[in-house]
C-alpha cells in the first residue's frame, strides 16, 4: 500500500505545482528587494483565487486508494509516522550540505554571503521551492486526512505555522533556526490548544494565546539579536 501512495505522490503532478508557484515568488523577492512577507501574501492570494475558480466550495471526491493508503499501517507503525521519519532523515542530510549552509549564511548576512562567493539569488529560490515543496507534501496528507478537497484549507494554517517556527526558535531575521525547533514550537502550540479545551474554555482564546506567544517570541528574539550585535561591536 505505501509503494502505492508514493506513485501517487510522485506521478500526480499537483505536488510540484506549488514549488513551482513559490519559486517564482522567491524570485520576485530577490530580483525587487521587496517585503518577502508582503510578497508571500500577495502570492497566497492570488493562488488562493486561482483555487477559487477551480473549486468554488468544499467538497470534491478523494480516492478512497489514496486516503486508505495514507491512513494505514506499516506494520504496527502509521504511514504518517514513517513519512515523519522520513522527514526528519532527509533534514539530517541536508542540514551537512552546502546548500544548507548557504541558505544559513545568506540568513546571517546576504551581504557577506554575496562577498564570500555564495549564489545568492539561486540560493534563495531554491529554499523557497523546497519550501513550497514540502507545503505541497502537507496539503496531500490532510487531503487523504479530511477526503475532501478545500479552496482555502491552507488559510488557517498561516499564523500558524509562523508560530510554531518563531516559538521554536526561528529568527524571523534569518540565520537561526530547524526543523527540530519548529516540531517543538508545533507541539507547545498543539498542547495550548487542547488544554484550553480540556478545562472548557473558548476556542477564541486559543487564537489570543497563540498571538501573545508569538508577540513574546518575536520580542526574545529581537532581543538575543541585539545582543549579539552589541557583543560583536564590543569584539
């Protein structure tokens, strides 16, 4: 069955679609010197209405192949366990790559990254592909999860995943920052989330609470940031 899921993956060419939609955003943002946040969000809406006029309302079928295979077992392990796994195997190697370092150094100073030789701007729409790839991989997976297609599914994950990296000790400077980090921020996200419904209380302050953590990570980590300028203008 997960032979199966992955020739869905790998045949289906709806996975390289939005690597492909964030390349062209990264490039954008590298060639006009723009906002990469403003730029993101005018991308999201633009391919928000594109998925508008495909699918006006939720709803369409799924094929139930697909969802089961996504949903069952390899063994006694879930398929979604081993794709984490899986995850987690490819950072490992590809945090020891040149590309990684690259992608780090730019983060750290794109001006000293270009002194030292790095390709910044092929450097940069290649993070952002992979980025838009692995978003891709996510949609598929909640695709088979809720076996329904949704225009705007991805809407309410925004603030979201901005605070599970931020919370995780992401830099929203640039430079700092990793899987493991966000997997934990995500976690402590989850972990408000159901407390907060465990002791009964409304679901709007889950989105207060998420927001204050977010304000409290952004200010920590501008701080550490000023820090360590201050220590490298004393040095």
């Amino acid at each position: 069955m997960t032979g199966r899921f992955w020739t869905i993956c790998i045949c289906d060419n709806r996975w390289y679609r939005p690597a492909f939609y964030i390349y062209i955003n990264g490039y954008i943002i590298e060639k006009t010197k723009l906002q990469p946040f403003i730029v993101t969000l005018a991308t999201q809406s633009v391919c928000m209405g594109i998925a508008l006029l495909i699918l006006k309302v939720d709803g369409g079928n799924v094929p139930l192949s697909y969802v089961t295979t996504l949903l069952s077992r390899v063994g006694a392990v879930p398929v979604s366990a081993v794709l984490l796994l899986a995850i987690i195997l490819i950072w490992l190697y590809f945090k020891r790559t040149r590309m990684c370092m690259n992608i780090y150094a730019i983060g750290s100073s794109k001006k000293s990254a270009n002194l030292n030789g790095i390709p910044v701007l092929r450097t940069m729409v290649t993070a952002y592909a992979i980025s838009g790839c692995f978003a891709a991989f996510s949609g598929l997976f909640r695709t088979a999860a809720v076996a329904s297609g949704s225009p705007t599914a991805g809407a309410d994950f925004v603030m979201t995943s901005i605070s599970a990296a931020v919370i995780g000790g992401t830099a929203l400077t640039g430079g700092i920052g990793g899987l493991f980090g966000t997997v934990i921020g995500a976690f402590v996200l989850r972990y408000i989330s159901d407390m907060l419904v465990f002791m009964q209380v409304s679901s709007y302050w889950s989105s207060l609470v998420q927001g204050v953590l977010l304000i409290l990570a952004v200010a920590l980590s501008a701080y550490g940031t000023v820090l360590k300028k201050r220590k490298e203008g004393v040095g």
